[in-house]
C-alpha cells in the first residue's frame, strides 16, 4: 500500500530474484490505504491482508484471499472498517483461541482500535473494553510476549505522548506497565522490531525514531518463565518460512504463530517466532503448516531453547475449483456432469487421484478414484428433491487437497415431452434417438416418459411427429446462450450463460412496459430531473457520427432508463426475467475473477475485469479483424485498455443522461442499472470505462435514480 497515494500493489515473486507485478487480478480498492499487513484471519490456510488509510475520508480494507489466485474485499462484512486515519495494523491471537485478532494504530484520532476474531469470519470492536485504546497518536504496534507468561502483549509507539506497553491480564483485558518497564520513550518510534538479540530467552526490541536514529532496549525482566524460539527453513517452500503458522500445545493451552514479511508502519520483526511457556518444562506437541499446504508435525519438546527447523514432508496436491454443476443449479435430466479444474503434485511428476463427495440430510456418497476431473454422473433417486452439496478431493496418496468451493445442486425428475435423451432440451436429436428406440436399438440414455409425448404408454411415430412439432412450434425448452428473450414489443435479444447466471446479451431497448402500457419519454431537461416515475430516453442521433436516426441509435445501443422505471410493478422485463441486483452482478464478477478465469482463459482477465466484458467492438483494437471497426456500436480507441468479450456478454458504452446535464459519454462508459437501491432516491450502477480495464459499482449519492442508464436482465 502506497503511503501518499493509497493505490495497493502487488508483486508477485518469481522466485528466481525478480517479481511481476499482479494487482490487475487482485481486486483491491483505488484507495486501499498507507500500511498493510498479512495473516490468515479465516484459518483456510491463506494469507489474508489488512491495509489502513490515513485518511478519514477512505476505511481502512481487509481483503481475503481467494484460493491464491485473487482477493475479494470482505471489509464490511467483515465488520473491520474505520475511518480514524490508521497508520499501523498488528496481528495476533491475544486470548489463545486459535484466531487472529486485529490491532489498529491511529494518529491525529480520538483513539486505536482493537478488533477481535469472533471465529465466523466477523470481528467486534473491543478496544475499550480491554482497555488498550490509547489516545489515536500512534507510529507503530506489536503483539509479542514480554514476560514469557503464555499470553501475548501489546507494545505501541505513539507520536508525541509515551509509548505503551499493555500487559496481558489472561481476561481479556490490559495493564499498560510502560512506565515501570522502562519503555515508555522514547518517543515518535516510526519502526520497531522485536528479537532476542542476546539469546537470553526473552525478547528485544529496536526502534527507529522519527528524529533520532536506533535505539537498542534490552529485555532484562523476562526470562524469568520458560521459553521457545522456533527459525524456520524452507525447502519446497521460501528459505524464511515467511507466511508460515506454528502451532504448540502445552499443559492444556495452545498457542499460535505467524511468520510476517513486515508489519505495522514499516516494520518486521525477527523472522524467528517466540512462544512464552509459562512454567511449562515441555512442549508436547508442534505443528507448522507451511504456505504450500504442507504439514509437519513435532512432538516432546524440550522448553528453553532455540530450534532450527528444516522443512520436511509431502506437498499436497495444488488447489483446485469446482466447474460444475454450478451453485444452486436445478437439473432434470438423468444425467448431470461434473467437472472440476485439474490439481497436480507439486513435489513429484505423479498424477493424482480424485475423490467425488456428494450428500444432503439423508444420504451420502463417495466416488473415486478417479483419474479424470470430470464425470458424467447417473442421478440417484436419494437426490431428487433435496438440496446434494458435492465437493472433490485430490490426492497424492499421501495428502489430500479438498476443491476450493463446496457447491450445492438440485436434482428434480421432471417430464419435458419430446427430451428422449435426457439432457433437457428438445431438438432433433430426440428425433433420431426415439426412432432408435422404436427400431429396438435401445439407446443410452433413455427417457420413456418425455418420449411419451401424448401420454398413451406407447412410444411410436405418433409421439415422433410430436416431437417435430415441438421443435417447428417452439415448444422446446429455453436454452441460454442458443434462445433469444423477447419483449411485450417484439424485440428479441441474443442470451449468454456465464457461470449459471442466464443473461440478455444487448442492452435492452423496450419502450413498453409488460403490461402494454407506455413507457414515458420526451422529457425536456427539469421534467427528467425531477421525475420520480418510470421514463426512458433515446441519446440523440445528431451528436453520434455515423448514426442517423433514433431507430439507428436504439438498435446499436439500446435506450437509457431512469431508475423508477427498474423499480416499476408493470415491469420492463419479459415474464421469468429481471433486473440483476447489486449482489447479482457481484456474482458474475467473482465467477469471472475465478472459475471462468482459470478454467476457460487463463488470460481472460490479466487485462482488467471490465475489459473482459466488454464487446470488442472498439476504434483501432489491438485485437485486429472484426474487432477493429469504427462503425456504431463500438467503444473509443485506447492505447491499453480494450474489450475481448471472453464469455460474450458484449457490453456496449451507450452513454447516460445525467439530470440538466444533458448527454454525454457514448463510446466512453457503459453504465448499468442494477435492482438495488442505495436510498429512496438513489441506486447502485455498475460502471464499465473504455479508458480502464476495471469494473465499478458505485454506490454513492452522486447516482440519483432519475439519470439514464442502460439495462440488461437475467433470467430467474
């Protein structure tokens, strides 16, 4: 995180010497803050990291890694914002719980901030009631154990008061002992870094002032208690252990540690971790999960001493996602296919082996092994009407590695006359596969009652020119990505599936509502900003080189809504069709961030989400051949940013009418309404830009419900 301009990176390490950086994939805020830290908040394994922002204007960010590849911005729900200019963030688990709780340092601020883990991926405020609020001037923080009790303590530095050293009370609250422990200056200490530089078994600390250089204070009064220092070496691993966790258990406590590249406002402590033990002779057990997954245990260990570990043991197999069926997806074919992207052996060249898990409140299953990462399963009767979570483990025979998702999907036997075949639609494979059936080839799969089209117990050509009339009629079943979706006036729009999400794939254009009523528009430039009903607008065919008409406008782009017309009961949307919610999109965005991204592109979004999305249609694209045109509907020439529609969404930039602003923006934005509304007056948009490769969703009192936006919806 960029102290002065709060704009987070990420460099991703090559491990040859050299880094590239990654933040494009990353997801992080524009204004992500001034300091970070990293540590595996949620227990999955991961690195998880936290940045806080000087400015009181920005919130401090907790961003949770998502299967190492990306992280998702989990502040909010996570209940960690704060708005106290942070300037240092320290991570520890200061009650023994098994959770890393979360320590924030402000200047120029009423008070610090002390956030503690609840264990369910949410944390509450309990600065006050432990006692360690301080007074909001803090440089830097720490959790360490300076008396070697078992339980950590809190040092932090602060600007111009005295520094504090909060003694841990073993009930949740703190003593500050500063004064008597000769640490409370000096002060302004921009950096600190705790170590036992004598070996003498307690721990050291050195700070760095703000307007004086190193000071050296030496622990004299802790050692008192037992001790263990733990170095760890890497082999599979990085050399440092860096992102590692070592867990000891000893008379009945267990205690964690991380190993951190850095801390609090630029400051690391030694890369060896210190366990205060208390009275305890012995520690019975050690575990250390390095970053690789790879665990390695330790048992009988003496207290007193300074270890040196080396890695040893298997790497378990990579991480992996789940590709279908996707979440909450209903099927009614009798056959449903599962696929999951392939894991691999990371310390060996020997394939590995999958596990398919599948249960709901009744029953369960196990399948496997399996050498391929897909299967064509045959429905079980225990699977119809209930909910069947299935998750996949991949093994090497001596780990295993469960898939990053666990997914629910829905199985109901349902009768779709004419599907002979099973697989829920209707065309003229059917045809064929019935004939086969009444020529007694029996073929596989086979559904009796679908093929049954009239219902008389007998399958003949009677049900066959059933069939062709379905299929000539229409009747078969809607298949996104292959039907269109038209509305009350006739106008039919191409479909795309993206991640079991049904969406229309050209902004809609409908001047009707369902009901057959109209749709307002002619609106002059106060009656737009002050309607608080429904109404659409055309943007002017004058002010768009090469567009002569508003017909010609409409069918390139669309038209533009104010949001009460979202909001209307008569409804802009066909029967089985709505306008996503803010949540809804967040969906597409994640699908795409991940499992569309690793399975089907593994570039798809190395240039920015929004680019992803976008139609290629644009003014001298990089990408050459129908992409690069000039001709309407298209985005604006960029150097750098340009649309590849990886999964055909095809946005366009249609513009908006902003209140008395009038016009503007076609070819530069393409804004969405979504279905969630910020206030009474206000709603959530998405934003896509042809000047950048990301995608925005701005919730801000700026988007008023009255300006004119483009629209796309989904099908339930």
């Amino acid at each position: 995180c960029n102290t002065w301009q709060a704009q987070a990176r990420m460099l991703k390490n090559n491990g040859d010497g050299t880094f590239t950086e990654v933040t494009g994939l990353m997801n992080f805020h524009p204004q992500s803050g001034s300091t970070a830290a990293a540590a595996d908040y949620n227990n999955n394994g991961l690195q998880d990291i936290y940045c806080t922002s000087q400015a009181t204007t920005a919130t401090n960010r907790l961003y949770s890694n998502v299967a190492a590849s990306t992280y998702t911005d989990v502040t909010f729900s996570a209940f960690v914002m704060d708005f106290r200019r942070g300037v240092a963030q320290a991570w520890g688990d200061f009650n023994n719980n098994g959770w890393m709780d979360l320590y924030v340092g402000n200047i120029n601020s009423n008070r610090n901030v002390f956030f503690k883990n609840n264990g369910d991926g949410t944390f509450s405020e309990a600065a006050l009631a432990a006692g360690i609020q301080d007074v909001g001037d803090a440089r830097t923080s720490a959790w360490l154990d300076v008396n070697n009790d078992g339980k950590l303590d809190l040092f932090t530095t602060n600007h111009v008061n005295p520094n504090r050293l909060y003694l841990n009370n073993g009930n949740e609250t703190f003593t500050n002992i500063a004064q008597a422990a000769g640490i409370a200056g000096p002060q302004d200490g921009f950096a600190i870094s705790w170590g036992d530089f004598d070996r003498d078994g307690d721990l050291d600390v050195l700070i760095a002032g703000h307007s004086y250089g190193l000071v050296l204070l030496r622990n004299d009064g802790g050692n008192a208690l037992n001790f263990l220092n733990v170095t760890l070496v890497g082999d599979h691993d990085n050399k440092s252990g860096i992102g590692s966790r070592v867990t000891i258990y000893h008379d009945t406590i267990m205690q964690i540690r991380e190993v951190n590249g850095g801390r609090g406002s630029v400051s690391q402590d030694a890369l060896s971790v210190h366990f205060g033990l208390g009275n305890a002779l012995m520690v019975d057990s050690m575990l250390i999960r390095w970053p690789s997954g790879m665990v390695q245990k330790l048992y009988g260990i003496s207290s007193n001493q300074f270890m040196t570990i080396h890695q040893e043991g298997n790497v378990p197999p990579a991480i992996f996602h789940l590709v279908e069926p996707v979440p909450d997806s209903l099927y009614t074919s009798s056959e449903v296919m599962f696929s999951w992207t392939a894991s691999f052996d990371p310390d060996s060249s020997d394939p590995v082996e999958y596990f398919l898990y599948l249960a709901n409140a009744e029953n369960d299953t196990i399948i496997g092994p399996l050498q391929d990462n897909s299967l064509l399963l045959q429905t079980a009767a225990w699977m119809q009407d209930e909910n069947t979570n299935w998750h996949v483990y991949a093994s090497d025979g001596i780990d295993q590695r469960r898939s990053w998702e666990q997914w629910e999907f829905n199985y109901l036997h349902a009768v779709i006359p004419g599907d002979a075949n099973c697989n829920g639609i209707v065309n003229v494979i059917d045809v064929i596969t019935t004939s086969n059936y009444i020529m007694g080839l029996n073929p596989e799969p086979y559904c009796f009652e679908n093929a049954d089209v009239n219902g008389d117990g007998i399958i003949n050509v009677v049900d066959i020119i059933a069939t062709v009339e379905i299929i000539m009629g229409g009747g078969g079943t809607f298949e996104c990505g292959v039907s269109t979706v038209t509305d009350f006036e006739g106008n039919t729009y191409p479909t795309v599936l993206i991640g079991g999400q049904c969406w229309m794939a050209e902004n809609l254009r409908a001047t009707k509502y369902q009901d057959g009523s109209d749709i307002p528009t002619g609106l002059d430039d106060g009656q737009w900003a002050n309607a608080d009903y429904g109404a659409f607008t055309i943007y002017p065919h004058a002010s768009i080189p090469g567009l002569n008409s508003d017909e010609e406008v409409m069918l390139a782009y669309g038209v533009l809504y104010n949001c009460y017309a979202v909001d209307d009961a008569r409804n802009i949307c066909p029967e089985g069709w709505y306008v996503p919610s803010h949540p809804e999109w967040t969906q597409l965005e994640s699908y795409m961030m991940t499992t569309y991204n690793l399975v089907n592109h593994p570039d798809a979004v190395s240039n920015g989400l929004g680019n992803a999305l976008k139609s290629c249609r644009q003014v001298n694209s990089s990408l050459g051949g129908d992409c690069i045109t000039s001709d309407h509907p298209r985005w604006n020439a960029h150097g750098i940013h340009y649309g590849n529609d990886m999964a055909g969404f095809g946005a366009l930039p249609a513009g908006r009418r902003r209140l008395n602003r009038v016009f503007f923006d076609i070819g530069h934005y393409g804004m969405f309404w979504t279905a969630t509304s910020h206030t009474q007056t206000h709603a959530v948009n998405r934003t896509i830009f042809s000047d950048q490769g990301s995608i925005a969703g701005f919730f801000s009192t700026n988007y008023r419900k009255t300006i004119g936006y483009s629209v796309r919806y989904i099908k339930e």
